[in-house]
C-alpha cells in the first residue's frame, strides 16, 4: 500500500514538473514572436545638394525563418527619412532601394540609391523604451554596378619605320560580377581636364561630377548585348586590321564596337567598318574624329546615364571660369564641356605622365590615385604599352584606386 501511495506521489511530481516547464517554454516562444516596432532611418548620400528620395522601399528578410517586411512610407524627418514596420525579434538582412533627385549647380538630376546591411538584431525594446531601430546610409547606383574599366591601350604603337601610329587605340571593359550583365546603355566618356594642368575651375563641382568633353554610348534596347561574369567587350577607336598598315600593330576587326565619326573635315575622315557596330556619339568636341590623348594627360570612366541625349545636351551643360598667370600677369579664361554626374559612374580612372602628375580630374570617391605609361613627356618608351587593371585569381581588384588597381606601363592583352 506504501509501494502504492509513494508511486503516485512521483506520478503527481513528475506531470508538476512537465506542466511547469511546458509553461516556461511556452513563454519563450511568446518573447521570440511577438512582434517589435522596428524603425529604419536612411541617411543621404554624400555631396549631393538638397536631395528629395521617392519610392524608397526597405526589406527586413529574417535570417531563420525567410520571412521578408517591408517599409514603404517613409517621410523627411530633419535629414533622415524614416518609416516604421512591425517584425517579430530576430536577426535580419536589411536592404534598401529607392530614388532621389537633387541639385547639381543649376541642374536637377535623378538617380538611384540603395544600402545593404546584415546581421541586424531585432530586439525587445529596453524597459521603457517603445521602438527599435536602425539607421542606414544610402549611396548611390544603378544597374551595371559590376563594370569596370579592364585595360585601356593609349599610347598606340611605332611603324617599322619608326612613325606614331596611333589608329589602333582600344578599351576594355569587364563584367566583375557573379551574373551576366548586359552592356547596353553603357557609356565611356573623356574629362575635359588635363592631370598636368591644374586650375581652379570655378564654379568648382567635382565632388558632384566629372566635366567631359566626350561621351559614347553602347547602343541597345536593355538585352542585346550580354556580357558574361569575367568576360570583356573591346572597344576600338577603328575596328580593322592595322597590322595590314603597321606590322607592328594588332588585329581589331573583330572589336565589339568602335568609335565612329563623321568628320566636318574631308582631310580627316574616319573609317567605319560595317561588321562592327558603332558606339552612338553623344557628344565630342573634335571637328574630325575622336583618339584618346596617346600621352594620358586625360582620364576616362564608363557611366551609366538615367536621362537621353537630347535632355543630357539640353540640361548638363557647363560652364566654368579658371585664372592662368603668364609674366606676372593674371587671365580670366572661360571654357565649357558637359557635366556627368557621379552618381551615374560605375569607375573611373584617371591617367598622367609619371613627372609631369598635378592632380586626379575626379571626385577622389570615384578614384583616390592615377596609372601612367611612360615616366616623362614624349617618353618614347611609352609605345605598345597600356594600364591593364591587376586581379586576384578570377576578380579584378577594384579599390577604386588606379595607382593600385593598375598595372602601369603593362604589355597590352591584345599584343600577347
């Protein structure tokens, strides 16, 4: 009878015991449910005058569960935009994508903004406290985000008679991202600033854009022309064979695109060559046709412009004051080109002459050092050499940094 009581009694402990921790378990699972006011706040991006966001959306994967949130209402809040979303506590991915307009000297220009950040810890509020949060900053992109700038060949090559050719110039541009990217719309432009010669251009926006005197764009509806990851479309300055011409020269008739120009001077008329397809001339301020500077007192990027042709002639011109002193005298000078902004450029790369170098023509976000060939001016040893951008093992290194990124004074890719 003993035996029997004292059973039972373990019975009524154990079921105590269950019921008590079932309980606390329970309670747990309420804590790791239940939902928490979440706040995003997104910062601007850098150097960028009175910008407006629109259409910012925010979304909160959760780590564990894969279950997304979104914000879609945010409103100004001094210099932030702010919105509110309910999520339950957790760890979660946050990514953020939007559009902004904003003023560049008397410009209005749009582009497109996003952030990222992982790892964000979604907790219950503090005793008192109401709502959690995070704040974001957003910099700006667009879709080509992945292009860089691989190679570009200058400096042109000597005839056998020792002559400066120069007609087989070429640029490379690389897919440096995990998926196919399509290279329509893709612009290469030129500065109208040299790196030798430094003025105080005034009114001063390189910290908002690079001023050009050159802009070609890759034809194309969005989808015509892939470029897989790793690989490289060549652009010739003039898609033929030079060898044909110059021994000492390339073959760039199978280049896929090249500059074309009609000339407004019968001397000095381009080649075009019908098999490859031509880059769509915005803008170029020669009379004849376009070559790049075979020294490399110019820089050069590739853009991505969010507006057309006709509104970028239209609205991004740009004119500017600089002073030049000779004999102790002072000029005023005035010049004009086209403002590209830089929040529409995907990498640049500023060019010089190794002892003649005085400063980078871009906003140093962009490009904080500079490539050369040859070391001084009219450096013979210059011909049949390029910048040829460095890589570690299948990616290109892009620190945006030219002095490191680049090879200086490389064997041109297309000569090996």
């Amino acid at each position: 009878m003993r035996k029997a009581k004292l059973l039972m009694a373990l019975i009524g402990l154990f079921v105590t015991s269950y019921a008590l921790i079932s309980c606390k378990d329970n309670g747990n699972e309420d804590d790791q449910t239940k939902n928490v006011k979440f706040a995003v706040a997104l910062d601007m991006p850098l150097n960028i005058n009175e910008p407006s966001l629109t259409g910012a959306t925010a979304t909160l994967t959760n780590v564990q569960t894969k279950m997304t949130y979104t914000a879609t209402n945010f409103r100004k809040s001094g210099t932030q935009y702010v919105d509110t979303t309910e999520v339950p506590a957790g760890v979660y991915s946050l990514d953020v994508k939007g559009d902004i307009s904003y003023s560049l000297d008397t410009t209005l220009v749009k582009s497109t903004v996003k952030a990222s950040e992982s790892n964000v810890t979604v907790s219950l509020p503090t005793t008192g406290g109401t709502v959690a949060g995070k704040t974001v900053a957003l910099n700006t992109y667009n879709a080509q985000d992945g292009f860089v700038i691989s190679e570009i060949f200058f400096t042109g090559t000597l005839t056998p008679e020792g002559k400066q050719y120069s007609d087989d110039q070429y640029i490379k541009i690389a897919n440096n991202s995990d998926s196919v990217l399509y290279a329509d719309g893709l612009a290469f432009v030129e500065s109208s600033f040299a790196t030798v010669l430094k003025y105080d251009y005034k009114p001063d926006i390189m910290n908002q854009a690079m001023t050009i005197d050159a802009i070609y764009v890759i034809p194309g509806n969005g989808k015509q022309h892939p470029v897989a990851p790793g690989k490289e479309i060549v652009l010739a300055l003039n898609a033929k064979n030079h060898k044909e011409i110059n021994s000492n020269s390339i073959d760039l008739s199978s280049a896929d695109f090249e500059f074309y120009d009609v000339s407004s001077n019968p001397k000095f008329s381009d080649d075009d060559n019908p098999n490859v397809e031509n880059l769509i001339n915005w803008y170029d301020y020669s009379y004849t046709y376009f070559t790049l500077n075979n020294r490399g007192l110019r820089s050069y990027a590739i853009a991505k412009p969010e507006t057309d042709k006709e509104t970028f002639l239209r609205n991004y011109f740009y004119k500017y004051n600089y002073v030049i002193s000779s004999g102790g005298n002072s000029y005023t000078m005035s010049n004009s080109g086209y403002k590209l902004p830089n929040s529409w450029i995907i990498d640049a790369v500023n060019l010089s002459i190794a002892s003649s170098y005085q400063w980078n023509v871009t906003s140093a976000s962009l490009d904080a050092g500079w490539a050369h060939c040859g070391s001084v001016e009219a450096d013979k040893t210059r011909y049949k050499k390029a910048v040829v951008r460095k890589k570690e093992g299948n990616k290109y290194i892009d620190t945006n940094n030219s002095t490191d990124d680049f090879e200086s004074d490389a064997i041109p890719t297309l000569f090996k």
